[in-house]
C-alpha cells in the first residue's frame, strides 16, 4: 500500500525536500500514474465498446452526393424522399456557382473514365474508397495505395477530386442541414438491428461482450440505391454501407447486416483453428468447377464459414422457424450446396444437435471441424450437379489476410489476459519476422501497450512515437497519439500533449469514444483517478 499511497501524498502537498521530489518520488508517480491511465483507459473502452455500431459518415455522404450529381439514379424511385431533396440542392449549388460546375465536370468526367466492365461494380468501388478516406475536406486515405482493395486503388484518383466538388459545392453545409434526418434514420433501425445482432448471438450462445479491438459498422446512406449493400472486410473491421428505404417496402437488409455480423463472428475462429482447416485443404478439389469466387476454392478457411452461415442461415429461416417447414430449409441448404458450399449439409445437421446442446459456438466450433468426415464429404460434394451461376457474397475482404496475422491476435489476447511478456514476444515476432506482412504499426501498438503494463514508461513512449508513423489503421493511430497525449501530459509537457490529442481527432477514426477521449485531452491535462489507499 506504501507506493499506492505515493501520488496521494504529492496531491496532498506535504512538504517534501525539493531534489527528494525531483530525483526519486516524482518519477515513480509517473511511472504509476503512466501505468494507471493504461489500465484504465482499456478497461473504460472495453465497458463502452458495442458488437455493433450504427453510424452515418460525412465522408461516405459527400462520395455519395457526387455521384448522385453525375446521374447515378438506381432505386431513386425507392429511395427516400431525402435523397432527390439532396439532388436537388446540389445541383442548385453546381448552377450558381462556376466553381462548383467547373469540379463537378471533372469528378463525373473521371467516372466516366473508370466504368468497369461489369457496370453494377461502379458505386461500390467508390464506396469501398470511402470507407478508407477519413473525414472531409482533408480525405485523407488511411491506407497505402498498395493496402488498398483492388476496387478502392483504381478510383484513388478521384480523391483530389472529391475535396475540390466538396468545397466548391458547399457540401458540408447541406450535410450539416440534413444531418438530423441522417441521425432519425440510425434511431429508426436502432432497435430492428440490435435485434437482429441480440438473436443470433442468443442462437448461437455467445455471450454479450464486446471484441477487443474489432469494429462492426453499419453506415447508413440514403444517396445509395436501397437494393445495394456493399460490405468490406479491413483486416479486423467489418463495415457494411446501406440505404434505407421508405416505410412500406423492405426498409432496411438485414438479411444482408446478418450474414456480415456472422462472418464478424466466424472468421477469428477460423485463424484459431488454422490446423484443424488445414486438414480439410482437399475438400478445395471437390469446387474447382463450382461457379464460386475464386477465393473460396483457394482458401480452405473461407470456403468453410462461407458453408457453416449459409447452414445457419438455412436454419433459421423466418418461415420454416414459425410453420415447421422443413422442406423450405433443406432447399435453401441444396441451393447452397449446388453453388458450391459442399459443407452447407454436414453445418445444417451438426446444428440440428448443437440446438439442443449448452454449449456455446465458440466452443463447438472446434468440435464441428473435428467430426468431419472427409472422404464422405468429398464423396457427397463428387454427386453434386453444380448450378451455372452463384449469387455475389455479400462481404468482400480488403486483401486476403496473410495466414501468420494469427501471430497479433494472439498478441492481443495475451494482453487481455494479463500477459505482457507473452504479448511482447508474439508481437516482436511478427515485427522482425523477414516473411510476415503483418501490421507493423499494430505491432508497435501492442508492444507499447505490454510495456506500459510492465512499467516502462518511456520504453512506451518510444513505442507509440514509432506506431504513429506506422499505423495504416486510423483507430490505432489515434490511439496512439492519445496515449503519447498522457504521458506528455504526466511529465508536464502540456503543450507537445495538446498537439498530439489535435493529431487523434484528425486521424479519422470516428468511433465516439476516440473522439471524447481527444476532446477531454484538448480541455485540460490529463488526471488520472486517485489511487486507492
């Protein structure tokens, strides 16, 4: 208790020898302050943080709004009235003034030069670049042009673009008028959607605990067409872009929200279960002439969840759920396997017992690998007649994760648990490793944070410092600066901490809790709890 009791008494003011206070006590206040703040802040952020967040984006809003002004005009029938009062007012701005139409000409010009060949990939590529860009005027990218998706780096060139139709158009004043009819639309969905995230973990017994360093977004714009939702996949981030519709139709997919929130949930199993996978790899023979992506019959992993959630899917169809019809799910089941999920069978009659069972998916979903036959299964997928034509997958990963990232989400986990060393030597591993390609300013990340958790302060500091000019992810990097933001300000150097707190709201993430943890740095230093006696 003698050291807790430490900051207590500097709070107090006793009177203490000056080079006593200087040379011995006040740097192990910081230390133990330092180490506070740490525990805290991810405790805090752990409580906060939600499954899923329903969201809308400026920057997803004025990519959208150009479009629109360049006649993207699908589901403008059924889209709601909002949409064509947007269009409106834009193009009122493109007329009035000769800047605007000067940037609207050259943004529609570069659409027109970057059609791709299939003509329904058009908004989605530039969707898929939205949700990289941070918020406007800058739009800034966070990601490298060669981290980028395919899509997202052939339209890079539109950004430049973007911000000159944005700040001549006066983009930001219309979002800022409709801005709260954008927000009655996320308080509408609110509860259709945590409804639909409540069902499926209480389907699949998961408990109700957020995920450690893992985003769920769903970004609601009513520029898009109500028929489309362009999902992506950023490394541990799922983002899915929809629009709603008006009341009387389907209003918002959640079909589509669904089968997002189950690849969220499935796929960090499937890094935990690589060599279980692995054994499975000749099932990928059986697809080669399935009219899959050619991801599904390269990757093992992919093709398995793909299989399992259309299984679970199939299982809790609305209809067979309130009429007991069988039949309509194992046609949905068949479907699934004529596409090319040979598994969607084994998945649909493994859950049948799973139903009946305490145990939660977490822990079946070894079991579930485990009991599988292989010789039947490739003998089962050998007499399917496969369809000629697959429907597109709904979640589209950035790039294909490299098999090693397992190496940080462990790093991760380890911290979580309590250790740091162990998170230190995983995280060291993947940043010296020759052949990893992980995330070099995650990894910085977390060895900063196991650092801290070990008291090394200023072995932190220099951590973060390294990570800020590493970090591709924009939550990582603003984190990183307010975390450089407290220790500043533990040390008394108010001033290099403000500017770090400024340099984490312009990084882009536009989680809340990023952007109240930079502001109450901005409005004063940071003051950590006092510690208990």
């Amino acid at each position: 208790m003698a050291i807790l009791a430490i900051p207590w008494l500097a709070c107090c003011k006793l009177r203490v020898p000056h080079k006593l206070w200087r040379d011995v006590l006040k740097p192990r206040v910081q230390l133990l302050l330092f180490c506070l703040i740490v525990l805290i802040a991810e405790g805090t952020a752990a409580a906060q943080a939600t499954k899923a967040q329903l969201e809308v984006s400026e920057t997803i809003f004025s990519m959208a709004a150009a479009l629109n002004s360049c006649g993207y005009d699908a589901g403008l029938d059924n889209s709601l009235p909002l949409r064509q009062t947007i269009r409106t007012e834009v193009q009122a701005a493109v007329q009035k003034f000769p800047e605007a139409a000067r940037a609207q000409q050259a943004i529609c010009q570069f659409q027109r030069e970057h059609l791709p060949a299939d003509a329904g990939r058009d908004v989605p590529q530039y969707v898929s670049l939205a949700l990289d860009l941070g918020e406007p005027p800058a739009l800034k990218p966070a990601l490298n042009e060669a981290d980028l998706p395919p899509d997202a780096a052939r339209v890079l060139g539109v950004v430049n673009l973007l911000r000159n139709f944005y700040q001549a158009a006066g983009l930001h004043e219309i979002w800022q008028k409709h801005q709260a009819e954008y927000q009655a639309q996320v308080q509408r969905f609110h509860d259709p959607v945590a409804n639909v995230i409540t069902q499926t973990d209480l389907y699949l017994k998961l408990p109700f605990s957020s995920y450690l360093g893992r985003r769920f977004v769903i970004y609601l714009e009513p520029l898009l067409a109500p028929s489309q939702v362009n999902a992506r996949n950023y490394s541990d981030n799922y983002f899915l872009v929809v629009s709603p519709a008006p009341a009387g139709t389907e209003p918002l997919r959640l079909h589509e929200i669904r089968h997002t929130y189950l690849h969220y949930v499935l796929d960090p199993l499937a890094l935990k279960h690589a060599r279980s996978l692995k054994r499975l790899d000749p099932l990928l023979e059986s697809v080669q002439s399935a009219p899959l992506d050619s991801s599904y019959k390269q990757d093992i992993s992919l093709l398995v969840n793909e299989c399992l959630i259309r299984a679970i899917e199939a299982r809790s169809l609305p209809a067979a759920r309130n009429n007991n019809n069988e039949d309509a799910r194992l046609a949905s089941v068949q479907h699934s396997m004529e596409e090319g999920f040979v598994l969607a069978r084994y998945f649909y009659d493994t859950l049948a017992k799973f139903e009946k069972e305490a145990t939660g998916l977490k822990d079946a979903y070894g079991d579930f690998l485990y009991n599988i036959d292989l010789s039947r299964e490739k003998k089962r997928a050998s007499e399917i007649t496969f369809a000629s034509q697959a429907a597109p997958e709904v979640v589209t990963a950035s790039k294909q994760a490299p098999h090693d990232e397992k190496l940080l989400d462990k790093a991760e986990q380890r911290l979580v648990d309590g250790d740091a060393a162990g998170a230190q030597k995983l995280a060291q591993e993947a940043l010296t490793d020759p052949n990893s390609n992980q995330d070099t300013g995650r990894a910085l990340f977390i060895l900063a944070r196991a650092a801290s958790r070990a008291g090394d302060m200023e072995g932190a500091r220099t951590y973060f410092e390294r990570a800020v000019q590493s970090a591709h992810d924009p939550r990582t990097l603003a984190w990183s600066h307010i975390y450089l933001g407290r220790i500043l300000d533990i040390q008394e150097k108010r001033e290099a901490a403000v500017s770090h707190y400024r340099a984490a709201l312009e990084a882009g993430d536009p989680t809340p809790d990023t952007k109240a943890a930079a502001e109450k740095g901005l409005a004063g230093p940071y003051a950590p709890p006092r510690a208990p006696r």
